[in-house]
C-alpha cells in the first residue's frame, strides 16, 4: 500500500515522509506513523518536538511531558 501511495502522481511526499513509510510495519509502529511526521516535522525546522505522547521518548530531541 505504501509504494501504491508514494508512486501516485498526485501525491508529493516529502524526503522524511518517504523514508517514515518506508519502516517495516509502520501501520503499527510505536511512536505512530502521525506521531512520526509531527517529528520530522519539527526536527526540519530544528526545534524540540514536545509531546504527551509516551511512546514519543523512543524519538531524538523529543520532550514528553507529564500528563
């Protein structure tokens, strides 16, 4: 399904979203593949991704808060 996403010529997938899709079982990946583009996201622009997000802690210059 994800190669059928990426090939659309409809669709531009950003460099970090075409290597996030192409983790092996990124449907049930921990942090999620959402949680995963908010990061790469944020890590493009050099900031800190700030979360309650527990699973989160797993990803580079992410801070969880407390909940």
């Amino acid at each position: 399904m994800n190669d059928i996403l990426a090939s659309h010529p409809a669709i531009a997938l950003s460099s970090h979203t075409q290597k996030i899709l192409s983790l092996p079982n990124i449907a049930t990946a921990s942090p999620s593949f959402v949680d995963r583009l908010i990061h790469g996201t944020a890590q493009a622009a050099g900031a800190t991704m700030v979360t309650f997000e527990k699973s989160a802690d797993k990803l580079p210059n992410t801070q969880v808060l407390e909940g």
